[in-house]
C-alpha cells in the first residue's frame, strides 16, 4: 500500500495509451491526471480523456470527458478477484455513427491475432484475477450525438443523469434516467432482464415506467429475443392529456381532456407481427382494438376488429362541427388492408 501511494500513475500514461491502441487500433489520450485514493475504497480517476473515432468519422474523436472514476471494493481484490463497485463518467461526450455500408464507429477495424496456445498451470501456482464485476455505471452532464451515414438522419440525447446498476449476471438490472432527447424531457426507471440474458438474447423481463414530455408509459411483461425486439409480451399503459399532445405534435388538438391507452401488445418470434388488444378512452369515447399489423413498418397487413362507443357532443368535438344530438352512437367492424 505504501509503494502504491508513493507511484505516480502519470508515469504510465504511455503504456496505458499504447496497450489500447494494440487492442483497439484507435488512439486513446490522457491529457490530465491519473491517481488512485487507496482506501476502504479504492478509487481509481483519470481527468481529460479522449478516445479516438474511426478513420472515416465526421469528427476526430468518438469519445471526450473531463473525468473517469473507477470505485473498487478492496476485499475481493486482495483476493484477486475486481469488484468494481462504481464506474462514474463525468460529463462526457459521445459520438456515435454510422458510414455510408452501416458500419458503426463502435466497431474496430484491427487485425485478427492468433489465439495464444493454452498452457497447463500448476495447482500451487497464483491464478490471474479471476473475474471482473462491475455493480453500478453512473453517468452525469452526458452529451451523445447520433448520425446515421445511411440515412443523414441525426439526434442528440442529453443526458442529466444515468444510473445502471446490478447485482450480479443473473438478477435483473435497475434503470433510472434523466435526459432530453430533441427538446423533449425523458425519464425512465425500473428494471429489466439480467446482463446475461440481454448479452444472450434469452428472455428478458421489463417493469419500467417512463415519461417522455408529459405522456407518461407503463411497462411490463417479457420479451423472449430483446436484442431483435421479437417475442414480446407485454402490458402497457398509456397517459396523456389534449394539451400535452397538442404540444408534442404542433396541432391545436380539440380539447377532449384526459386520454388512456392499456391492453396488451405481443410480437412473433420470427416474423414482425404485431399483435394488440388495446382500450383506448379519452372524455366521452371509448375505443376497443383488438387485431394484428402484418408489417407495422410499412403499416400493411393490418386487421383490427373496432369497437367505438361515444356521444353526439364528442364527436362534435372531435370533429369540430356541429353533430345534432343523437345520443349515443355505437360503431363495430374490421379494419383491414
């Protein structure tokens, strides 16, 4: 402990830069101080760091923050075992994106390098450290940009506050989060799958509850193939208000007040069906949707069975004209295309 306090890890910034470019073929730059604050908890912080973007990217570096910690429980360590207790990036600034092929600056363009052969090792010999875990990611005062070079499409996703953390491979994995995405305030918090199941592609669970600009979204259930988005079922619920989707949509929508969204949304395994057995209710109508969308991305294939009960005075609202008074008005049928 004595010998660590007194090492300068500044002295060591070279290595640490050329060991990531060997791995990554990308250049890695530590323009501030390297330190470790030995303790009951370890901490690790590297200042000014950047990282690299990918030889064809619009800008020079993928990844830029002013500060990096790394939180490590001392026990297991001295069992040479990592258990990282906490990761914190201090606002960083992170380009993500994509080339004109759809090849992401995510992936390194490095030669392959042959497998070492495995050596035998002596029982009595000291083993290498035996595993990495990492509990909990926090991320504040984030700054992401995404360009799609397909499409030219771009987006910003500010982010306030991040915070991922988990137990272990197996247990589900707690979310919160705070951003803006397009001017828009976004939160999300509750837990999904396990990081071994998302990594495998295996079922995941979901429990989240979000808010994006006022338009408040519950979910649960499970989705059999989360990296494909195939396998889903779900329970949702959907709150909102005229003025909030007024405001989200540009239009002066008529004031129809309070609006509901719940059922239950189910997609294929293999195909990108999309099944829904959904109520929606706003001031005075109610409408029933139960059916499937073949291809929802091209909205074809659709058959939905329609269940609309109303009144003569909302649907003179809704329709902005004067509706005599009829009373009720019932409407069944099917949609198709």
């Amino acid at each position: 402990f004595y010998a660590l306090l007194n090492i300068d890890l500044n002295d060591y910034k070279q290595q640490i830069e050329d060991a990531t470019a060997d791995a990554t073929g990308r250049q890695l730059r530590l323009e501030g101080d390297v330190s470790i604050a030995w303790s009951l908890i370890p901490t690790l912080a590297v200042e000014k760091a950047t990282f690299s973007n990918a030889s064809w990217g619009t800008e020079p570096e993928m990844v830029a923050l002013d500060k990096f910690e790394v939180r490590l429980a001392l026990y297991p360590l001295l069992q040479r075992h990592i258990l990282v207790t906490k990761v914190l990036l201090h606002s960083p600034h992170i380009l993500v994106e994509t080339n004109k092929k759809g090849v992401g600056n995510w992936v390194f363009d490095i030669e392959s390098t042959p497998e070492p052969e495995e050596t035998e090792q002596n029982e009595n010999e000291a083993s290498e450290l035996q595993s990495v875990i990492v509990n909990e990611l926090d991320i504040t005062e984030a700054k992401i940009d995404y360009i799609d070079g397909v499409t030219g499409e771009k987006k910003q996703f500010l982010i306030e506050h991040l915070s991922i953390d988990v137990a272990d491979l197996e247990t589900p994995i707690d979310l919160l989060l705070k951003a803006v995405v397009d001017e828009i305030p976004v939160s999300v918090e509750g837990e999904m799958g396990g990081v071994k199941s998302l990594m495998d592609n295996t079922k995941t669970s979901l429990d989240l509850t979000a808010d994006a600009g006022g338009i408040a979204l519950e979910l649960d259930g499970e989705i059999s193939q989360p990296l494909d988005g195939k396998g889903a079922v779900l329970k949702l619920e959907v709150n909102s208000t005229d003025a909030v989707l007024s405001k989200l949509s540009g239009e002066t929508l008529p004031a129809f007040g309070n609006v509901t969204i719940k059922g239950d949304v189910k997609s294929d395994e293999v195909t990108d069906k999309i099944t829904l057995d959904l109520l929606t209710a706003i001031d005075g109508l109610d409408l029933a949707l139960k059916g499937q969308i073949t291809k929802p991305e091209e909205v074809k294939g659709v058959a939905l069975n329609i269940d609309l009960t109303t009144d003569s005075s909302t649907l003179s609202l809704l329709s902005g004209s004067e509706i005599p008074d009829i009373g009720d008005v019932e409407l069944k049928g099917l949609i198709s295309n």
